[in-house]
C-alpha cells in the first residue's frame, strides 16, 4: 500500500489458536469478502488525519511462522 508518496507495507497476523482461522494457511483461503473488509480498512484507517491511501494489492508471503 502506499500513503502519500510513501509505500507502507503491512503484516496481518492472527494467534495460531484462534479457531476463527485454523483452516487458512495461504492468502488463497481467506474468503473474498474478508479480503474486501482488510482491503477497505487499510483504504480508510488513515482518512481521520486527511491522508489518502491506495491498497497496491493483498499478497501471501511464502512462508508461515508460528510461535
């Protein structure tokens, strides 16, 4: 993502023994409109400092780490 002329990578993690998410393991499951919701959030979170930002995509990372 980027916020003015500055890209402004994020991470999204979730604790591993969160029932809600025990089935996804790549980007791949997280359904079409949770996706949606992330991306929005990331679109708006900024908009109470009169910032603009503008979602470059959603990716998953090759690997997955677990504490």
């Amino acid at each position: 993502m980027a916020d003015g002329k500055h890209r402004d990578d994020k991470i999204i993690a979730v604790h591993h023994n969160d029932p809600r998410f025990k089935d996804f393991s790549s980007l791949k499951d997280v359904p079409d409109h949770m996706r949606l919701e992330i991306k929005h959030f990331f679109e708006t979170y900024k908009a109470l400092q009169n910032m603009k930002v503008k979602v470059l995509s959603l990716r998953g990372g090759a690997h997955l780490l677990y504490f």
